[in-house]
C-alpha cells in the first residue's frame, strides 16, 4: 500500500499548487489623467463657504437654501421609479452573487424512496425459489456532492459575480446622482416659468390698461388710429406669450412630478410646492484638487466592476481546459421493510471520486475563451471612454457655471439699462417729444430682457446642478488654515 500512495503523492502536490484561479488577475489600466482641473481653482476658504455643511456634498442640493426643494428631492429618492428599479437590480445582483458563491461549496441532500416490485414468472432469467414474487424496498440517504475547485472556475465566477453586485450598486449610486441633478433643475424651471409667467401678466395688464387709455384719447380725438392699433398689436403678443409661458409652466409641473414618483392622479392635477431659494454661491473647484478624484464617479466604478467582471470571466473560461475532480457520496440504510429502515444492520455508505478531462469538443472551450477575452476588451474600452466622458463633462459644467454667471451678469446689467430707458422714454412721451411708439418699442425688449435675465438665472441654477452631478457629487472640504 505504500508504494501506490508514494506514487500519487507527486500528483496530489501538483493539484494542490495548482490549486489556485487561472486567469488575468485585475489590474486597473492605465490613464493619462491631468493632474488638476483647468478652470481657475478656488481657495481652501471658498470652497468651504460653497460646500454644504455636511461636508462630504452627500446632500449637496442644500447648498441652494430651499427647504422646500430638500424636500422634494427625499421623496424623489424614495419613490422615483428609475431609483426604486435600481434598488431592486442592486438587490437581483446581491441573490445572483450568493448563488454563484454557494457552487464553491459542497451540496447536501437528503432523500427517502421507497417501491414495490412483482418479477416475472416468464422470466429470461430463472427466479430463485425462496424469492418472493413481490418485493418491498425502502431507501434513506444523505447525500453529499462536491467538486474540488483546483483552477478556480467557481472562485472566478464568485469573483465575476461579486463584481457585478458592486456595479449594480454603483449604478444604483449613478442613478439617484442623475436623480437629484434632474429634480433640482426641473424645480428652477418651474420657479422660472411662474416669475417669467409673472411677468407677462404684469406686461399684459399694463398694455390692456394703456389701450384703454388710448381707446378714450381715439375717441376724443386726441390720438390718432394708426397708435391705437399698434398697442392691439402689442397686446395680442403679449397674450400670445402668456400662452406660451402658461404652456411651459404646466409642462414643468408635469415633469417634476413624474421625477417625484407621485401617482398618475397627482402628476395630472396636482401641483408640486414652491418655496422661495437663498442667495446662490458659487462655488469653484478648490485648490490642489486631484483630477483623479473623478474616478470615484458612480457610473466610472459601474465601469470599472463591469470590466472586473469580465476579466474574472476569462479565468473561468480557461478553467474548463483543466480536469475537474469531483466527489461524492452517501450514507442511509436500505431495507426490504419499513420497520427495520433505521436498523443496524441495513445501513449503507458509498464514497466516489471522479476526474473528468476534456479531450475533444470542436473548439468549444477555446471560442468560450476567445469570447469571454473580446467581452473584457469592451469593458474596458467602454471603461476607457467612460473615464473620457467624464472629463468632459466637468469640462463643459465648469465652462457652462462661468458662462451662465457672466450670462446672468450681463443681462441683469442690459434690463436696468432698458429700465432707466423705459422711464425717460416716458417722460419723453409726456413732454411731447418722442412718440408712443418708441415707448412701446422700449417696453418689448424689456419684457424680452427680463424673461432672458429669469431664464440665465435659472441656467445658472442648473448649471451648478451639473457641476456636481458631472464631479460625483460634492468634494472634500480643505482644512480650516
């Protein structure tokens, strides 16, 4: 008996060492990343002031000082239905990874049969005659299974699955990020529609008022037609735009409820809550912020698990060129009846191994390999241009925050001028010297000018809505001094 066992013993050393995942193991590729952001940096001390107290930016929508809108974005979160069908993938993806982990370990069963059976009498084969004819047999077991994992195929797919649970998750993250991004900036266009709407009525009230005033001036004879039908022209746009602006304000109210996840009900009668926002900061990127700060973008780490994913998924690819060692076996008791089943006497076991080695399948195995090897290159192309895009778009964010803030300087700038003009076009008129024509004239770029100066205000809103959505979220706050 030595001898056998001496013989073997060089072979199970070798399937010991061997014993370990075939495969690539990951290593996260290599990115040409910039070293810092290009727009100009803020101080450690403005970044303070335009950060949330939380510090973090986890909830970085309270940095617009609305109540209101903190708490429309809490019940987007809870009841949107993008996020609640995240939740629930986070949740498939956790089931599926526990299932891929349990075939790394034994499986146990347990199993109670019984039959009854009549042999021939016509038989090929002859019965013995102290056999009876009808036989009872009554079997209980406890089943054992199990295949030793030598090249890691179960450990690879366990791995593969766990990161498919981690891009679930960051997905989910990626989703709620987009969410709050998306309910903040509905809710300034909806604030911008009411004040935009405001101000049409108010344009609308003044130019039926004046037309009044006219109608009587016509009819006295004071003014002439020609004037008259100006301002009914006026006043029909202005209708006209009301209309408009009417239109889009139902249409913000609409969307915003959908993102708020309310009932089909409320999303057609209802109308979401206002509030009043706080001064806006404007909050730069801080100094001696690394670039690669980006990477911890939820879709980038979405990313990045994919690709984890699929390179755990060569490994168990290439695992099935390799013999698989399988194990099993039982332990009950067999008796030809029911009483004696659990006796001594009628206890049974059985242990086998068994090695299976592929030998030829037409390529199979290697077209697996070669496939799973071309669904790791995607991944990680679509890494590559994830990362990429991401630059992009802090990129554009930065660039639009910068355009949006001149934007809104210059054209609350253009409606004081217009404004000083309107109120000596007036005077003009009243002193005789200009024409009401050129007050009207003045009043319908005021309008215009006012109407853009509420929408750059609202952009710029927005637009900080995507600077942190495009950076993740918020940044770490630089330590006071």
């Amino acid at each position: 008996m030595t001898k056998p066992l001496t013989a073997i013993a060089p072979l199970a050393a070798a399937l010991l060492l061997a014993g370990c995942a075939v495969g690539p193991d990951y290593a996260r590729p290599e990115l040409d990343l910039p070293q810092a952001w290009s727009a100009r940096a803020a101080s450690a001390a403005e970044a303070r002031q335009a950060m949330p107290a939380d510090g973090a930016g986890e909830r970085w929508w309270s940095l617009y000082g609305d109540p209101t809108l903190d708490r429309l974005i809490d019940e987007a979160l809870v009841h949107n239905a993008d996020a609640r069908v995240a939740a629930a993938r986070v949740l498939e993806a956790r089931a599926l990874a526990g299932i891929a982990d349990a075939d790394r370990y034994p499986s146990v069963t347990a199993g109670l049969a019984g039959n009854r059976s009549q042999s021939s009498l016509k038989g090929a084969m002859p019965r013995p005659d102290d056999l009876p004819r009808i036989q009872n047999s009554y079997r209980g077991t406890l089943d054992v299974a199990y295949e030793i994992d030598f090249w890691g195929k179960y450990r690879r797919a366990s791995e593969a699955a766990r990161a498919d649970l981690l891009a679930a998750e960051s997905a989910r993250d990626a989703v709620r990020l987009s969410l709050t991004a998306q309910v903040a900036q509905q809710y300034f266009a909806l604030l911008a529609a009411d004040a935009q709407e405001a101000v049409a009525r108010r344009t609308l009230a003044g130019r039926e008022e004046t037309r009044a005033l006219f109608a009587r001036r016509v009819e006295a004879g004071v003014a002439a037609e020609y004037d008259l039908h100006q301002i009914d022209a006026d006043a029909a746009d202005a209708r006209a735009r009301l209309a408009e602006l009417t239109q889009a304000r139902d249409r913000h109210e609409s969307a915003l409820a959908l993102l708020l996840g309310r009932a089909p009900r409320a999303v057609m009668l209802d109308s979401p809550e206002r509030g009043t926002p706080g001064a806006l900061p404007a909050p730069l990127v801080p100094a001696g912020l690394p670039a690669a700060l980006l990477l911890r973008r939820p879709d980038l780490q979405e990313a990045e698990q994919r690709l984890i994913a699929a390179n755990a998924r060569i490994g168990a690819a290439r695992a099935q060129y390799f013999p698989s060692v399988g194990l099993t076996a039982y332990l009950g008791s067999e008796s030809t009846a029911f009483s004696d089943l659990f006796s001594g006497p009628a206890g049974i076991f059985q242990f086998a191994a068994a090695i299976t080695q592929p030998i030829w399948n037409a390529g199979r195995i290697g077209f697996g390999v070669d496939a799973a090897e071309a669904r790791r290159e995607q991944a990680l192309a679509q890494y590559r241009q994830a990362v990429a895009a991401a630059f992009k778009d802090v990129r554009d964010a930065l660039a639009a925050q910068r355009a949006a803030g001149e934007r809104l300087a210059a054209e609350a700038a253009r409606a004081e001028a217009l404004a000083k003009a309107l109120a000596q076009a007036r005077l003009r008129y009243d002193a005789g010297i200009a024409s009401r024509l050129e007050v009207l004239d003045v009043e319908r770029n005021l309008l215009a000018v006012e109407l853009a100066r509420i929408d750059s205000e609202r952009a710029r809103r927005a637009a900080l809505a995507d600077l942190f959505k495009a950076l993740g979220g918020g940044w770490p706050t630089p330590a006071a001094g």
